[in-house]
C-alpha cells in the first residue's frame, strides 16, 4: 500500500484513520508485519476498538463533534482499564 511505502522506517509511525472501513484484520496485519501502530480513536465517527500492533498501543481522544470534549476521570478511568 502506499501508506506502508511513505513511511520512514527510522521512525516509530503512528497512523490514524477517519474512516471505519480501515478498522479491519487487513489493515492490522499490514501495519504489524511493517511495524506500524494503528491510532485507536476515541471518536464519535469511527469504532472506538482497542487495536494493538505488535504490542503497542497509541489512543488519541478526539471526543464529541467539537473537539471540545471534556473526559471525566470516570471515563479516564474506563480507558485505563482497557489498556492495562
């Protein structure tokens, strides 16, 4: 895929979709055979899926359609618990 061939491999690359079709064992089994890690979102429009690639975890909270979410501890929390 492109998006595997762009990447420097020097890097640790982080990749984050905004659109679900991605979120698929396709998807994941390219990333983790070229070391990539899948951003998981915690987003209103995409599944908020805990994808781990070779071990590795990276979240990025985007939160309601403003972009201006605040995340309770309680929330905070519920992540927490899904990662350890």
């Amino acid at each position: 895929s492109r998006i595997l061939i762009s990447l420097n491999p020097l890097y640790r690359n982080v990749v984050e979709f905004r659109d679900k079709s991605w979120w698929n064992p396709t998807v994941f089994e390219a990333f983790e055979e070229a070391n990539i890690v899948f951003c998981t979102v915690s987003g209103f429009w995409v599944p908020d899926d805990l994808v781990t690639i070779n071990g590795k975890v990276y979240i990025r909270f985007h939160g309601d359609p403003t972009y201006s979410s605040f995340y309770s501890a309680k929330e905070l929390l519920m992540w927490k618990e899904r990662v350890t």
